[in-house]
C-alpha cells in the first residue's frame, strides 16, 4: 500500500486521447511490469469502461451490480462502514461487487471499476461527498499496485473526487497549440483543489498523444506548457493513427490483438515506452 502509486489523467479537452492513454497505461502496467493494476472510470462517458467491456457484459453489470455512483453515493450503511466506525464483521461493502476483471494471470491483473450513466447529471449539495472515492480506495483497494482514474474533460465533483483519491496526476494533450491553451487554466484549478483540500498530487508531466509527427514540438507550444508549470514533457509520444483507434473500439480482446500481433508493435511500443518513462519518475 505504501508503494501504491495512484494516478489521475486530466485534461479539459476532450477527445484528445486521455481514455485511450489511461487503457493502455493500465494494460500495459499488468502484462508487461507484472502490476496490479486498478481502472476507475470516473467519466459519465463512461468510455474506458466501454474500451474495455463488450456491451452485454457492461449492461449486466449494471443491472446486478455497484459502479462509481454507488461508491459516490453509498447508502447509509455504506457510508459508516468506510469511515470505519463498523466491525470488520459487518463489513457490508466487497469490492468484489463493484469491480470487473478484465485480465487475470497468476501475480498480475487488470480490473476496472465502472462508471455509470447516472453520473450524467451527478450534483450534490451534501458534504464530504468528494471524499468517498479516497475513502472507498483507503480502506478497499489496498492489493492494487497501480490505481489510474480516468477523468472527464471537467474541473466537476467527479474530477476531484480522483484528486483527492490519487497520489500523482499525468496530463495527456494534442500538441497542438489550441489544446496547449487550457493547460495553465488546468494547472491553476489543480492549484485550487490543493489549496482548499491541503492535498497535494505530484506532477508526472505531460504526454503528447494523437501526434502527427515526431519532429521537434512548436515553440509556442513548449512555451505554452513551461508557462503552464507542468515540469517533465516525455519524450515518447504516442502516433495518431487509425490502428490505435481501432485498438480500443470493442473490448480487451482488440487490445489484446493490438500488443501481440507484429504488424502494431510500432504502435504498441509507444504505450510501453510511455509507461517505462512514467515508471522512472515515479
Ligand atoms: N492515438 C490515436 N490516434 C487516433 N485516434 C485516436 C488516438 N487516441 C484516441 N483516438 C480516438 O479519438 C477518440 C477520442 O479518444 P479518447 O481516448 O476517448 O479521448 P478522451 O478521453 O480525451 O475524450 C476515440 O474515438 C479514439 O478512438
Ligand atoms: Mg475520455
């Protein structure tokens, strides 16, 4: 636990790769560093639970099962058990009833914690609700190496809730120079968070993804982001290309295609050298 690395993806633009990033970070984690790896989707979008589960298989689990609304919004009972004023006998929440395995080997896997639909619409006037997720990944989420939470493209409940749950945040941007233009803005309402909360999260950097070249960056873009505060932009970059677009349409089974089939190893290989240089500065 002590180790345990807990990583929010932010950025306030959509559509510019962060779920795809967050996806393949995680597989990435467990099939080739051996992790445990945890995916919280925390997008009423509820895209990276879409990239990885098929659609009848996301829709039994919502009939039969608890998604991140009900870790939002615990029942009463909930509530009390978390903040750990009930028995361990009376433990009334298992994360099992929360959670998907995506992938399952011996020492390493994937699991993701769904988002739901009913978070579209998610306000709330009652307090602490933006502690829940840390509370729930506190005393819940202990095995995992790795927790990433995918976030929606706003500074929202939702978002913070990651915030304060997480220990580190990654942002992925388009480099080009409209994306760069909502980063200072980005940095500034993390600011606010980790003022009003006293909850610092450590920058990993920033990540360029769906890049159409590898040559150097634009100044005003680098300029841009050096003003914004972020410290380490990598090196890798992941290609935007239809191949990693197509990797993640249906489920886990496309990814798995995607890392073991030769003819997408150029592509697959900047997910993984994306997260050997994330694991360096961790
Ligand atoms: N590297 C890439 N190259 C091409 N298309 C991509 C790439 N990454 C993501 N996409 C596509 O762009 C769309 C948005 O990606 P997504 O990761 O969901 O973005 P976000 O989470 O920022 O909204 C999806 O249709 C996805 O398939
Ligand atoms: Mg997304």
């Amino acid at each position: 636990m002590d180790n345990q690395k807990r990583i929010t993806i932010v950025n306030m633009k959509g559509g510019v790769g962060k779920t795809t990033l967050a996806v393949n970070m995680a597989f990435v984690l467990t099939k080739y560093h051996n992790k445990k790896v945890l995916l919280v989707d925390v997008d009423p979008q509820f895209n990276a639970t879409q990239y990885l589960i098929n659609q009848q298989d996301i829709l039994k689990h919502f009939q039969n099962k608890k998604t991140i609304y009900d870790v939002l919004m615990p029942k009463k009972e909930e509530e009390i058990n978390l903040s750990g004023k009930l028995s361990a006998k009376k433990d009334v929440i298992k994360l099992k009833d929360f959670i998907i395995n995506v992938v399952n080997n011996e020492s390493s896997r994937l699991d993701l914690l769904p988002s739901s639909l009913k978070l579209i619409n998610f306000e709330t006037t009652k307090r602490g609700v933006e502690n829940h997720l840390k509370n729930f990944i506190n005393s819940k989420c202990k095995e995992y190496d790795y927790i990433i939470f995918d976030c929606p493209p706003t500074l929202s409940i939702l978002t913070l809730s990651a915030y304060l749950a997480s220990t580190h945040y990654l942002i992925p941007i388009k480099p080009d120079y409209l994306s760069s233009l909502g980063l200072p803005l980005l940095e500034r309402g993390l600011k606010e968070y980790e003022d009003t909360y006293e909850h610092s999260l450590i920058p990993i950097g920033v990540v360029f993804t769906m890049s159409l070249n590898t040559s150097s960056l634009p100044e005003e873009i680098e300029s841009s982001i050096n003003r914004s505060g972020s410290r380490k932009i990598f090196t890798n970059r992941i290609s935007q290309t239809v191949n990693i677009a197509r990797s993640i349409e249906n489920n886990i089974e496309t990814i798995k295609v995607f890392y073991n089939n030769g003819k997408f190893a150029r592509y697959a290989s900047e997910f993984k050298e994306v997260v050997n240089e994330m694991i360096k500065v961790l």
